[in-house]
C-alpha cells in the first residue's frame, strides 16, 4: 500500500508500511499458528455489495481453458475485531488448487493479503507479508501430500509484501524470486513491457509488469480461474503512487491485456483500506470493521483507466466508490 505516506508512517506511528522493511511494532503479537472457524477451508457466504459478475467468456482466453468458476467469497475477513480469537493468517480456499491468505490486522496493520496457485509441478507464492507469522507452515500444509517446487515471488518489493520470505529462504524444493527489477524480468523472462507466461505444469500463469505504485510491480493472471492479481495498483483502498508516468502507462497496459483476450473472473489486490460505506479507514488503524469486499471487477479497472487518463501529467487525490487514487 502506501509509499510516501509510509515513510511519513514510519516517523509519526513507528509502524510498518508498504516501503518499510521491518515488522510492525507495538501490537505485534509474537507468531503463533491457530486455526478456528475463520480459517475456512471452503466458500462461504456472499461476496457482498460490490461483486463483480463472475466473467463467463472462457472462449476468447489463450489456453481456451473451460469456464472460471463463480467464487462464493468470504462474507468476512479477519478484521481486527477480534484479536483474541482470530488466526493470525486467514485461509480461503477458491479450487483446490487455488487459495487466498490473509493476515491478521492484529498483526500488522497491514493486513495484507497473498495468493497461491498450485501446478501439478510448481506452486507459485505471490506476497510473503510483513513476517512474525508463519505463513510457512500454512502453506506447507496447504501443499501437503503434493510433490511440487514452491515459488516464492511477489506483487512488488514494499516490505509488507516481502518481509516473510526469510522464513522460505533456504528451504528445500524452494526457490524465493529476487526483488528488483531485473531479478523478476529475469526470473520470469519478462522482456521489456509485455507480459510473460509461467507455467506451474498444466496451469499457466501470466505475469505482467505494471511499474508506478513501484518499480517492480507485477500483475499476475491465471488463466484456469480468469484471476487478476493487481497488487497495490488496484485494490479497495488508497493507491498510493511512487512514479505517475509510469502508472498512467500501466494502467492502460493492463486493460490492454485484458482485451488481448484474456478476461477476468476478479480483480484481487494486496489490502483492504474501505468500509462497505463511508471514508477510508484512518492510516494505520488495526481495525476495520464493515470491511468492502476485496474483489474488485472489470468495472473497476476500467474506471480507474478513465480516471487516470483525464488526469493526464496532472495527478491528484480522487475519490472513488472502490478506490481512492492517491499519488
Ligand atoms: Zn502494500
Ligand atoms: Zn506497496
């Protein structure tokens, strides 16, 4: 999330934000593994308000893979309201092969969220978190009885996205991505601004640079559930944006992409920073009560591609029902 107003973060709150390297202070709990009923394992309740319609136009994707499926969303995220009882990470499970992971905003305030695809060879790990819970040991138990190498690389190098993979460092069947830019243009086989295919073994996952909120930043699509991973370029909250000339090219670049035929079932970025109604919540806060719905649509996308362009070299603060742009 937050760039400049993270550095501004760190001095007035002494917390962690997206550019920070080191771990929440204060309300970080040490790391402990729980599981209760908010750790579902399967779809649950509705996807709120603002749900996109799941995309049912498998016909024009590239691997010309069958229907996404209709996601039934978590009715609710760890929120920070109940810090005694929720896990310190959060799993949803979209396929079987696919899971969301949240952690805890008892944790870091944060509250940033990862992603997993799993290949019949690869299982690809987009963000690590901020670190101090153990995410490891969630995701070893998700891929269990699987005989995969585990991916560790991430939607950009801001600390709440990468402070966790120490713990995946040095780990057999592991292999964690460099960070700059030239580690994932390597790593990947991303040549200049087009996208790259990865594939997890019978699952391709497309990669995407889309530099502005920061240099590194990529967007992943995975063409079996038409999933977008937008990151902190597009999420239900502040877009904070370190490099504007390169954001108001991304951004067009992504819906490019989209229209290349490849459409999207959701948009899944890295934070929640909105209530279902009302004002942002206040930098830094833990708790989020009446959280917006994560999954962000097409529609979404296409609205901030508007707003960006008729912003033109002349960025500023705008309010938006899913997202506030905020360079
Ligand atoms: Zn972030
Ligand atoms: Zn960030």
């Amino acid at each position: 999330m937050p760039w400049r107003s993270s550095a501004l973060a760190l001095l007035v709150l002494g917390a962690v934000a997206c550019s920070s390297s080191t771990p929440s202070g204060g309300a970080a709990p040490a790391a402990s593994e729980k599981t209760n009923a908010e750790d579902s394992g399967s779809p649950t309740g509705s996807s709120g308000g603002t749900t996109p319609t799941p995309q049912t136009d498998g016909g024009s994707s590239p691997d010309g893979a069958t229907q996404p499926p209709a996601i039934a969303f978590p009715a609710k995220w760890i929120d920070g309201t109940a810090c005694g009882t929720d896990p310190d990470l959060q799993t949803f499970q979209i396929t079987p092969d696919t899971f969301i992971l949240r952690q805890s905003l008892c944790t870091t305030f944060e509250g940033p969220f990862m992603y997993l695809f799993v290949g019949s060879t690869k299982a690809l790990l987009v963000d690590t978190g901020t670190g101090g819970v153990d995410l490891k040991g969630k995701v070893t138990g998700l891929l269990a009885g699987k005989t995969v190498q585990l991916v560790v690389a991430h939607s950009h190098s801001h600390g709440d996205h990468v402070n966790g993979d120490p713990a995946f460092k040095n780990q057999p069947s592991t292999t964690v991505v460099g960070t700059s830019v030239t580690a994932v243009g390597q790593f990947f086989g991303i040549s200049g601004d087009a996208a790259a295919a990865y594939d997890l073994g019978g699952r391709v996952i497309d990669v995407l640079p889309i530099p502005g909120h920061q240099a590194a930043h990529l967007a992943y699509y995975d063409r079996e559930t038409k999933l977008l991973l937008t990151g902190d370029t597009l999420y239900p909250g502040r877009l904070y944006i370190d490099d504007w000339n390169a954001y108001r090219a991304s951004v067009p670049r992504l819906v490019a992409f989209v229209d290349a035929g490849h459409p999207v079932s959701y948009m899944l970025g890295g934070h929640i920073e909105l209530p279902k109604t009302g004002a942002d919540y206040a930098f830094g806060a833990q708790v989020h009560a009446n959280e917006h719905v994560l999954q962000l649509g097409d529609a979404e996308l296409r609205e901030l591609g508007a707003a960006v362009k008729a912003m033109g070299n002349t960025p500023k603060r705008e309010v938006h029902p899913a997202f506030i742009i905020s360079p």
